[in-house]
C-alpha cells in the first residue's frame, strides 16, 4: 500500500470512527446505567439525518440550524421512547430490547413513507464543502472537521463522565443501582437525562455523519450494527472503551476494505465473538 | 381425592365441556384441510408461507417463551436448512426429497450444536449479542463464499420442487400445501409432546428459576444446549420448506431481518402456548399478504406498530384473549374441573 | 459417619474475604445450625457446599467424597437438597407443576420429551403425598405467585424434604414468617428421619433452638464457636458479637 493510501484509509477509519463513537457512546452508556440494548439508536441517527437533510437542503437553510434541529428531533423521540414505553416495562429486560427492535422498525418504514427511499445524496454545508490538497493527497475537509467535532466531543463526554457530579452518580449507578438509590438519588431522573443526552448525540451524529455517509432508509441498521460491535469490543459504560473500540473498527473497517473486501465484515462479528467470550466486558471496559 | 378419582371425573366431564376444549384444533384441522382448494392460487400460496413460518416460530418459542433465550441469531439456522437444499441442487443436481430434508435438519442442528456451545458460555445480555453476531457472522459467509451462490449473482436461484421419487407425478400448488401441512402437523405434534414432557417443564423452570432447577437435579446448561439444537432441527425444516416454496435463497435469508419474523409471530399470537405461535403466523401472513395490496407501502409500519402495541399493553398475545374467552364459555356448559 | 467434613475452605471476592479457613464436620442425622451477623458469609458457605460457587482454597467431603468443584446439580444427585434465602419456587408455574418438576430432577425422566408430564401416576401420586402433608394438595392448581409468603415457604421447604435427600440445606427457612409458621417448620424438621442430616441458616433463635443439636457461630467469615447449643448461649464470644451489635444500636440510638 502507498503512504498515500495509507494516510487516506486512516483519515477515513478515523473520521468513520469518530461518528460510530459519537453512536457508541450513548449505547453504551445506557447499556450501562439501564442494561437495556437501546436498538433503535441507530434509527435515531437517521432520522435526524433525514431531518437535517430536509433543514439544509430542501429548505436550503443553515447547516448548523439542521445540525441542531436534528439532534434535538433525535433527542426528543427519544425521550418519547423512554418516557412513553420503555420504563414502563420496568425491569423486564427482554421485552425491552424487542421494544426498541420494534421501534428501530416503525421509524425506518416511517421514515420512508416521510422521505420515500430515495437515496439521499450526501449533502454538504458550503463552509465545509472541498479538499485540502496536501502533497498528492486530495481529502475533503469535511471529513477532518468530523474527526477534530469527534476529538472535542469526546473529551467534553469525557470530562462529563470524570469530572462532574452527574457522571460520578452515573458510574455509581452503573456499578451499585441499590447503593445509589439508597443514597437518595433519583436514579430514574438520571437515567432518562442520560438516555436523552444519547439520544441528541445520536441525532447530532446523524446529521453530521450523513456528510460523507449519506442518508437512506436503510442507516437504522447499518448504523447500528457497527456501534454493537464497537460497545462489545471497546467496552461498555466508559467513553475510553467507546473511543477506543469505535477507532479500531473505523481503522479495520477502512483498511479491510482496501485489503480485503470480503473478509472485512466476517472480521468484526468474529472479534466480537471472540471479545464476548473471552473478556465480555470489552477491552477498555468496566469489569462487571 | 386420589388419582384415580381424579382420573374418573375427568372421564366424567361433559363431552360439551371437552368438546369446547379441544373445539380450537378440531375447527383448526378442518379449515387446513378443507378450506384451501376452495382460493385462488395465490392464496394456496399464503396458506403455505404460513404453515411454514409456523413451525419456524413454534421452534422459536421453544427457546424464547418456555426457556427464556431470546436471541437474534436463529435464521441461521433457518438458512443453514434453506442452503442445503439450494446447495444440494446447484452443485449435485440432487433434488430427491428424501436426501434433501434430513440432510437439511441435520445441517440445520449442526448449526445449533456449534451456536450453542459458543452462545451458552455468556449469559443474558451478552447472550443476545453473541447471537446477533453468530448470526451475521453466517450471513457474511453466505455472502463472500462463492460456492454458496450461484455465478453472477447473490444466493442460489432456481430450485426446484423436491422430487419425491415417484414416476409421473408432478407438483401443483395445491399437492404441495398438503405435502407441507403433512409436516406442519408432525411438527406441531412434536412440539405438542415436547411441551408437556418433563423435559418442557423443566425448560420452563429453568426461565423462571435457574439456581434452583440446578440444586434440583438438573442440568441446566444441558437442557439449554439441547432445546437450542432442536429449535435449530426445527428451524431447518422451515428453511428447507421455504427453499422449495420460493425456489430461492439469499445471504439475506441469514440476517437480522428474518430472525425478526418468527419473534413478532410469537410476540403476537402469544408466547409459551401451542397455538400462539401459529396464530401469530397466520395473522402476519394473512393481514400481511392482504395489506401488501391495499397498502404495500404501510404494511410494515403499522406491523411495527402492532408490535409495539402488543409488547406494551397485551403481552399475552392474542391467544390469552382468546383462550379466555374459550374458557368461559366451556364454564358456561357445566363444571369445569380444569 | 461422617456426612459432611470442611477443610480450611476460603472464598474470596476480588479483595473481600467472605470466607477464611473454615473447617468443621457433620455426622450423619446431626442437626446443625450456622448463626451470625449479616455479612458472616452463611449463605457463601451453603453456596460453596451446594456447587454454585468454587472455594478459593480448601476441600469439602461429603460422605467421604470429594466434591469441592463439583457442579450444583450433580451435587443434588448425590443426595443434597437445598432451600433458598429468597424463594426461589417458580412463580409463573403451579404448585403442582413445581412440584413436578422438583421430583423429576434426580430421576432419568427429567430428559423425556414425549410423554406427558402427567402420564407417570406413580409421581403424581407422590406429590399427592408431599403437598397434603403441607395441605397444599387442594390449592395444586394456583400459581404459585398468588400464595401467601408463608405458604410459598411451606412449599418450598416440604419440596426441598420431599426428594428424600442425605443433607438438607436450608438457607433461612423462617424468614418473613410467623412464630406459629416457624413452628411449623420446627415441627417438619423434628419429624424427618435420623437418616437426613440437617443443616440450617438461621436468625431465628427459637427456630435454632428448637432445632439444632449443634450450633457453629461464623463472624467475619470465620468460625469462632462450635458447639452444643448450652454451650454457645453463654459462650463469651458469642455474647461479644451479638452484644457489640446491640450496644451499638443503643449507642447509635442514645447519641
């Protein structure tokens, strides 16, 4: 491989891995703190992609107003899954997870009866749009901005996590549930800011990531599938493991298609096994 | 009151009583028997999709309702019984019936032996996930392994109708709705007995209480392992059904997607019953085929909605509703010594 | 005869020793009872004797036989039946049907798959047997959700005597019932023959009492008394543990 491509396929694994982090992290955090699979997370971030796309581009209005407007739409269905079912299924864990199936379905066909199946076309903000041409390498400046948007949004989830009240209450949680709430903390208030702060990085994902992967009906579970894989492998309840596992599988997922296309995919679901076996919490995670 | 007494009163009972309890099968039996000559072939059709998807989610509710697995992996097991067939036939030219269908439940249970031993060494969570990821990991094998599709194309296409070895005889719609409700019904019947065996209580037992089914005597990772290998026998079936039915199979038949059919059918028609599952197969299928004409585009939504709404507000399924309303009518005939 | 012997059994959770040399043995017949403050490790021990956990260190013989890393259910065929702190019948069954299901479990039946549950008269007419003696019988068609605390643990307790086991475990038996309903208990473990040896988790002083021939007092996962029940109610140490506790509720209340 030429270090042209090389440098290519990095950048690409990164800026591919910093949007399934921004993915990974709400899905494991809540997989943490709730121990639910929240599999309609990447349904979230495609309907803000949809959503952003309609701000940006059909309304032809300001790229960051569909940034926001999507995350917040994300975060609001979200809320409205939380609130409106999943807690009422208090503690049964299956039927949870069938539910947010269930919900990863109906937002997908909803979202193709809204936006029909129209492959959407990458759309761009005009500050973002070209390359950057450096020695023979021409590389769209989008994908930098994604990966330098990642690096900030993961220190700031980072701080959060370490540095704040909050996040010392939800690695409480996440490691002693009866402990917590025995000292007086409102776990369940907790729980649903947490499962909506996902939720909006999700939906923020999404319109930022539909950059250079588009949107179409069918993100729900593309998107999702990775951001599993990622959570096992990373590890899950940490931003480290999120981080961690989300640029391994940007990298093997660039470099493994260049080298060998047909192996990349059967690649990750077999690490994955091999991590559930052998050290289920993840590589970067908390020991459960 | 000694068993034997307690035998002679349920002799006893009016045959009103008993009629009303077994009314549900024998009214069943008969409109899969008589009903179907009488549509069109296209629904001969339906009828057909929908004994098959019946034993696929019967077999899934053996894990899922009375065991407690919920996983997201078991079309590979539908697939692996699907590709045998396809395989068999691309590759041998063999389309005998006879080979094709034990080979394909015991490829089928293959599948499930190596699934089982990897999936049952995590639990609960982590046990959806390594399901979900056996899964897919069997689809990208379908998908990349070119000896598994036919040149120029993804899956294997053209497959015909089993040969059954007998001379002269031809397939029409109609023979093979009877030829798949002949297994629909011996697979029912085997689900029947497995149900209601030590072995299906101790399966039940094990989902409500695992600790102390295991201070009991029992082995509990065996039990597990060995419903997984039978929903994986039994998920073959449907697999291979399915391949003579569309005469296709896809890598996509191994994928996330179809391990999504049989768990909203038992979701549905009601989990840890005999009849729920086939109730949910007949509903989807039926409502299914009929919304895809009046509204193609909104089928699947509002199936995703009636899911939603079936986990929330009536997780008995459909068939508590209606077993309910069975048991009181047999109570109005007389006393119902249940 | 020895039932049971302990030798220096240790268990240890990341950093926290639950349990630390813990050795005693048990004749055959003897009824025993293990008291302590919460946090003792009592329900580690019984877990560790029952298979569901590996010690640390240390070696359990029951009759003779190695059977420290020996699973749970093979330790049940061996003759040991144990009760639960928690009720752990299932609840979404009927008592008939735990009931059933509790009888199969040492027998080769438990893998049949084609007979019905109910074809083998000879069962049910042992859990004919086992549930009116606890005058269960007629309520053998409820879910075992809808009885009451004390007849769950009725249940649980004549299920766990019913297989006819060697040793008996019981984890707790009178928690959360009634003096009249303890006594029940009391009264079910004094009938048992002199074939079953019997050891009991217990907060309940007059259940222990009543019932122990023996009494073994862990603290801090360490056995610091062994002995005949007379012995332990005036053993120094003993009173030590119980009345460190109380003087610090007194104190904790005084302040």
């Amino acid at each position: 491989m030429s270090a042209e491509a090389f440098v290519l396929n990095l950048l690409n694994g990164l800026s591919y891995g910093m949007v399934l982090f921004l993915l990974a992290s709400g899905l494991s955090i809540v997989l943490g703190l709730m121990g639910i699979w929240n599999l309609a997370h990447g349904a979230l971030y495609m309907v803000a992609g949809y959503i952003g796309w309609t701000i940006a581009v059909h309304l032809g209005m300001n790229f960051w107003l569909a940034v926001l407007l999507g995350a917040i739409a994300a975060g609001l269905i979200g809320l409205g899954i939380e609130r409106g079912f999943l807690r009422k299924l208090y503690r049964q864990v299956n039927e949870q997870v069938l539910l947010t199936f269930g919900f990863l379905y109906i937002l997908t066909n909803l979202s193709l009866w809204v936006w029909t199946g129209r492959f959407r076309v990458p759309f761009t903000a005009p500050a973002l749009a070209g390359s950057f041409i450096i020695g023979d390498i021409t590389y769209p400046i989008v994908r930098f901005v994604i990966i330098i948007i990642g690096i900030i949004i993961a220190s700031g989830l980072w701080w959060l996590q370490e540095r704040t009240r909050i996040g010392a209450i939800v690695r409480a949680g996440m490691d002693d549930k009866e402990m917590t709430m025995g000292l007086g903390i409102n776990l369940d208030r907790v729980s649903m800011f947490t499962f909506l702060l996902a939720a909006f990085i999700a939906g923020f994902a999404g319109v930022i990531g539909a950059q250079f992967l588009g949107v179409y009906s069918g993100l729900g579970l593309d998107m999702l599938l990775p951001a599993l894989i990622v959570v096992i492998v990373g590890g899950m309840g940490t931003m480290q493991g999120a981080l961690f596992g989300a640029v391994l599988i940007g990298l093997i997922d660039a470099f493994g298609r260049a080298l060998f296309p047909q192996l990349a995919m059967f690649t990750m679901y077999l690490l994955m096994i091999v991590i559930l076996l052998v050290r289920p919490s993840g590589l970067v995670g908390r020991r459960i | 009151m000694t068993i034997a007494e307690l035998k002679e009163t349920m002799r006893q009972q009016p045959w009103q009583v008993l009629l009303i309890r077994f009314a549900p099968y024998i009214l069943g039996l008969i409109a899969l028997v008589i009903l179907p000559p009488f549509f069109s072939t296209p629904i001969q059709g339906i009828w057909t999709k929908f004994l098959i998807f019946a034993i696929f989610a019967s077999s899934y509710d053996l894990a899922y309702g009375h065991t407690g697995l919920l996983s997201l992996g078991h079309a590979a097991f539908f697939g692996a019984g699907g590709y045998t067939i396809a395989v068999l036939n691309l590759h041998y030219g063999i389309d005998s019936l006879w080979i094709g269908l034990p080979l394909g439940i015991l490829v089928g249970a293959l599948t499930a032996v190596v699934f089982g031993l990897i999936a049952l060494r995590v639990l609960g969570p982590f046990f959806l996930m390594i399901t979900f990821a056996l899964g897919m990991l069997t689809f990208s094998i379908a998908w990349n392994v070119r000896w598994l599709n036919t040149p120029g194309m993804q899956g294997i296409t053209g497959v015909p109708l089993p040969d059954l070895g007998i001379p002269g005889f031809s397939w029409s719609t109609i023979s093979f709705y009877y030829f798949v409700l002949i297994i629909f019904l011996l697979c029912f019947f085997l689900v029947y007995r497995i149900m209601n065996s030590p072995f299906g209580y101790s399966l039940r037992g094990i989902r409500d209480g695992e600790p102390r089914l295991r201070s009991l005597g029992y082995n509990t990772w065996l039990h597990k392992y060995l419903i997984i290998i039978i929903t994986g026998a039994f998920a073959g079936v449907a697999g291979v059904l399915y391949v003579y039915y569309y005469g296709m199979i896809v890598p996509a038949h191994l994928a996330i997607g179809t391990s999504f059919s049989p768990m909203i059918m038992v979701i549905l028609g009601g989990s840890t019953t005999l009849l729920g599952p086939v109730i949910g197969a007949a509903v989807i299928e039926f409502v299914g085929y009929f919304a895809s004409i009046f509204t193609p585009e909104r089928w699947p939504l509002i199936l995703g909605g009636i899911f939603v709404v079936t986990i929330m507000y009536a997780p008995g399924g459909i068939n508590i509703h209606l077993s309910r309303l069975w048991k009181r009518l047999g109570e109005r005939y007389g006393s119902v010594k249940s | 005869m020895e039932a049971l012997r302990v030798e220096g059994l240790s268990k240890d959770f990341g950093g926290i020793h639950a349990l630390s040399n813990v050795s005693f043995s048990v004749e055959v017949g003897e009824h025993m009872a293990i008291i302590g403050p919460n946090g003792a490790g009592k329900t580690t021990l019984f877990n560790l004797l029952n298979g569901q956990l590996s010690p640390t260190s240390g070696r359990i013989y029951f009759f003779g036989r190695d059977i420290t890393t020996m699973p749970t259910h093979r330790c049940a065929h061996l003759g040991q039946a144990r009760s639960f702190q928690i009720i752990s019948l299932c609840p979404n069954l009927t008592v008939l049907d735990n009931t059933l299901i509790t009888l199969h479990g040492t027998k080769r039946s438990r893998f049949q798959m084609f007979r019905s549950i109910n074809a083998d008269t000879r069962l049910l007419a042992k859990a004919q047997e086992a549930l009116s003696a606890v005058a269960l019988w007629d309520t053998r068609d409820e879910l075992v959700k809808n009885l009451s605390y004390g007849e769950q643990r009725r249940l649980e307790i004549a299920l766990t005597v019913t297989s006819e086991p060697k040793l008996l475990l019981l984890d707790e038996p009178g928690g959360g019932l009634t003096s009249a309903e303890s006594a029940d208990i009391t009264d079910m473990i004094h009938k048992l023959g002199r074939d079953i040896t019997v050891l009991l988790v217990a907060h309940d002083m007059d259940l222990v009492f009543g019932v122990a021939e023996r009494i073994i007092v862990l603290h801090y996962g360490k056995i610091i008394a062994d002995g005949a029940p007379e012995e332990i109610r005036v053993d120094p140490r003993v009173r030590e543990i119980y009345m460190g506790i109380e003087e610090n509720i007194e104190n904790a209340t005084a302040s």
